[in-house]
C-alpha cells in the first residue's frame, strides 16, 4: 500500500477575536507522518447512512493514536486543502481517521 506525506495541524487560539466576537484560531503544525485515503467497501455504505458516505472519507494513516486525536485537520501530500478530522479509531496497526469531504 502506497502511502504519501501528510501532516496533522492543530487549531490554537491566536488570542483575537472577530467583528462578531468569535475566536481565531491558527492551524499549527502539530507532527509530519504518512497516510492515504482509503475509499468505502460496499459492506461499509450498505451498513452506513447514505449521508455519511457522501460527505466523509477514510483516511489510513501511521500516526500515534493520540496525536491523531488531538489533531483537528490533516493535509495529504501537500496537494489536498486541509482535511476536518471528524473521529479516530485504531484498526489493527493503522490508526483510521473518518475526515470530512464532500464529493463534487
């Protein structure tokens, strides 16, 4: 299995806040690892919502579990946008990570 360079970012709190009052925050680069997108199997979308297939993606990577878990985006191969990281789980030796992406 083929995997490509990605990197986990974590959203801090730049401490300013805009026009409505909400926080900014500031993707920081939180660890540099491997990882690629993994499409659904077909036991996958028949036990899953319909809505949950179309708008999220496997992502199979070789990051620590727990600096997944703390991650709130990932990019692959410097040629995806940042990727919203939704959950994380370990399957085996992978650490599995369901990101938000809507197909057009």
């Amino acid at each position: 299995m083929r995997l490509y360079p990605s990197t986990l970012y974590l959203n801090v709190d730049s401490g300013e806040k805009d026009r409505m009052g909400n926080t900014i925050y500031t993707p920081v680069k939180l660890v540099e690892g491997k990882a690629r997108l993994a499409n659904w199997t077909v036991q996958e979308m028949n036990l899953l919502d319909r809505k949950l297939t179309e708008s999220t993606q496997k992502v199979l990577t070789d990051f620590r579990f727990d600096l997944a878990n703390q991650a709130d985006y990932i990019a692959i191969d410097s040629k995806t946008d940042k990727l919203k990281i939704k959950n994380v789980t370990q399957v085996g030796r992978w650490v599995v990570l369901y990101v938000e992406r809507w197909r057009t």
